[in-house]
C-alpha cells in the first residue's frame, strides 16, 4: 500500500494527479484535496480510475491533520500555494509524514522568496526521522537537477551558472499567467537579484535584458529575474562564482503588466474600497484566467534548462547545456493541462515516487539538489519530459 495525497486542484495539481494515476503499481490509493472540492471532482472524472476527493482548507492545521489522519498517506504532495507551505509542514510533522512541495513559502504581505523559513525546519524533521522535499517541479526543480547531474558527471569546478526559462507559447489571450497569478506577478514585479563573486547584487524589476537562444525555438528576449532556486544553489555548490536565472517575456505581457503595475492593480497592501479593504493583486486573480484553464488550443513550446561554464573533471575549461522542450498541446492532451503545468507536475511526481521507494530518502529538510540526480533524470526521460545535452 502507498497512499499519496495530493493538496491543490489547479493546474500544477492536475498534472501531478494524472501522471500519479497513471502509476498504480506506485501510488496505490490517490487523494486530491483542495480548497474548492468541485475542482478536484473535474480532475478525477478525466481518469482512468478512481480517485478520493476532499475539501481542506491548507490553512488551517488541525483541518489538515483530520484529513491526513483519515486518509493515511505516506507522503503528501503541497501544490497549493507558497502561502500553505508551513501549515502543511506542521500537519506532516504532527502526524508523521513525509512531505513534498514545489515553491518555497511565502509569507502573504511581502513578496519574498527565501528558503529561511523553511530550513528553519531541518531540526524537526530530522528528528521526527521524516523528509521534507523542497522545490520539485521545474524551476526549481528539474533545474536544480540538471545542475547536480551535470557537477556530478562533467564538472571539477562549476564556476558560472545561467538558468534559462523560455515559454515560446500562444494562449490566445489578451492577459493570463501561467502558473497562479499571484505568485507569478509578484516574482516578476519584485527587485531582480543575481549572485556575483561572493555576494548578492540586486537590481531594478526586469532592467536587464538580452537575447538568448533556445533550441527548437530560437532566439528571444530574456529578463534577469530572482527565482528561489539561486539560493539553495549558491550554498550546496560554494564554488559558483556567478549564477542567474532568466525568463523570456513577450512585449504584450510586458506592456500589459506595466500599465497594471502603473494603476495599482499589482500592489499586496490592502485598500479601502467602499468601505471594505481588498489587497489589488488578490482582485486582479479573481479576473484573470486561470492557469488551468489555458490548456486548451495553446500552442507552442517551452524550453527550459541550465547553461553552465566552468572546469571539466581534468580541468579544462567546458561548457554544457542540459534542457528539456515540452509541447503545450502535447500536454493538453495526455493531462488537459498546458507546458507550464506539465513541466511542473512532472517532476513533483517523478520525486514522489523516488521518496516512495526509497530511492530518494533522508531524515530532515533537503533541496532537491541534494538527492541523487541520476534516477531522477532517467525518469524524465521515462515519463514525458525528455531532455538533452548540448553547448552554448
Ligand atoms: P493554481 O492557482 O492553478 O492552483 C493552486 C491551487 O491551490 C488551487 O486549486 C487553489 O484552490 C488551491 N489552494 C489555494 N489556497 C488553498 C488553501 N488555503 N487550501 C487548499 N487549497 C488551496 O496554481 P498552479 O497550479 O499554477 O501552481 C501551484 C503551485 O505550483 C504554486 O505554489 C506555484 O508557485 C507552484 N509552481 C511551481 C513551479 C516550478 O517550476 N517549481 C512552476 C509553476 C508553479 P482554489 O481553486 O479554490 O483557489
């Protein structure tokens, strides 16, 4: 017997439900549980077999234990939002579960992206002799995983990092986000931030940009962002002498994202409006589309991967490319879910099912870089988010 439970029914869940479905002999018995339990009904009803669906407010810890106390997982997959990371946390702590997520916390009234609050927990875990599994979608994630595979294979000395996120799709919307509008505009609208010869160099929201080529798409326009992975990456690998990430934009999302930003419709804080307080951005998501409900006719491909420079094994300089290019309308149709959902959902269940058979195991907090890549790389290949090597 393993039982999963999965938490959050949107589109990072949808994935991660379908692929575990998929892999009974695995994940023997599947709960998705989430705020809106209508959500997690559709999900089950596109399956081949059934599934448990529950309704749970991931804020709410003892709410959270009942459930899991009920259910009787083995692990429990947080794709909700940053903001239900500790709760759920604290609930696998106090009924004795292993716990995995996709994004680091956030708290809600300011957008930050550190891994502080969870690496706070490393003593609990450790000695409730449980793991906790942080940053396993994409980015973080498969990218942390390409970085670890490629030190462990090619590298004496990895000296510059670039992390490089291209979404080369079309949904044929004016406006929409690809993963949960909150938590993607406020990554975007914050200081960008790199980490430089020892220490962190922060600059203006999206001032550096260039050109960069990504194979099966070409060249775009690309924008120096802080993504939380650059944390975890700079202190398990000291020797990085200069790491970045960067995203690619379309101008539309840009200018569209300006004007929002201009209006006030992108701030947290609360604002009185006819004698009530709303927070702008949380308004701003109850108009845009959800991201699960851009699978549909989106069309083209994202590519995502890891370019690093640095010294190979016999200390000759080297550089290597790991990536993978996935198919928005491939993934509609193997999950009704779009590339940015896939690319993420993937990889949560390909670290679920490595922490289930024990192939990927620790008592404590650990980033995903500090498992074995290997495994893991051979199951993208496996399991629909093939990858490959090449320069840069
Ligand atoms: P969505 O907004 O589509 O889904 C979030 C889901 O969480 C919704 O079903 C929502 O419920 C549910 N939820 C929110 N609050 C609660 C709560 N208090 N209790 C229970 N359920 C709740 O977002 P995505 O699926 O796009 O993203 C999911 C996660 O994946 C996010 O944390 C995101 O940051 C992360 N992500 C990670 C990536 C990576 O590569 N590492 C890339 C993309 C996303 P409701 O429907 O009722 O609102």
């Amino acid at each position: 017997m393993s039982k999963l439970l999965i938490i959050g029914a949107g589109g990072v869940g949808q994935v991660v439900t379908h692929k575990c479905s998929q892999k009974p002999e695995i994940f023997s018995e599947i709960c998705l549980a989430s705020r809106t339990k209508s959500k997690c009904d559709k999900i089950a009803s596109q399956l081949k077999r059934p599934i448990r669906t529950e309704r749970v407010d991931a804020d709410n810890v003892p709410e959270l234990v009942a459930l899991i106390k009920d259910f009787k997982p083995e692990l429990v997959v947080n794709v909700a939002l940053p903001y239900q990371d500790l709760t759920i946390m604290d609930a696998c702590l106090e009924t004795g579960v292993n716990y995995l997520d996709t994004a680091n916390y956030e708290p809600k009234d300011v957008a930050k992206f550190e891994y502080k609050w969870q690496w706070a927990y490393q003593e609990k875990f450790k000695k409730a002799g449980l793991m906790a599994l942080l940053g396993c979608g994409f980015d973080p994630g498969a990218t942390n995983i390409f970085t670890s595979y490629m030190k462990k294979h090619y590298f004496s000395k990895m000296k510059y990092v670039d992390i490089v996120d291209c979404n080369a799709g079309n949904h044929g919307k004016h406006f929409a986000t690809n993963f949960n509008p909150e938590i993607n505009i406020r990554e975007i609208t914050q200081n960008g931030r790199f980490f430089e010869n020892g220490e962190w160099k922060e600059i203006e929201a999206m001032s550096i940009h260039k050109p960069i080529f990504y194979p099966e798409v070409g060249d775009k326009e690309s924008y120096l962002l802080y993504h939380e992975e650059l944390e975890s990456l700079v202190k398990n690998y000291p020797e990085i002498e200069r790491i970045r990430f960067w995203m690619t934009f379309s101008e539309n999302y840009i200018n569209h994202l300006k004007v929002l930003e201009h209006v006030g419709m992108t701030r947290i804080d609360e604002v009185e409006h006819k004698g009530m307080k709303i927070v702008p951005l949380e308004f701003l998501k109850s108009l845009l589309p959800e991201p699960a409900s851009l699978g549909e006719n989106y069309t083209g491909k994202t590519c995502i991967g890891v370019q690093i420079e640095g010294e190979d094994k016999e200390g000759k300089p080297t550089k290597k490319f790991i990536y993978n290019v996935c198919d928005h309308a491939e993934s509609y149709k193997e999950t009704f879910a779009q590339a940015v959902s896939y690319t993420t959902g993937v990889p949560a269940m390909i670290g679920a099912m490595l922490m289930m058979k024990g192939i990927w195991k620790g008592e404590g907090v650990f980033n995903v870089e500090e498992m074995d890549p290997d495994p893991f790389m051979e199951r993208m290949n496996l399991d629909g988010l093939p990858w490959k090597e090449t320069t840069f």
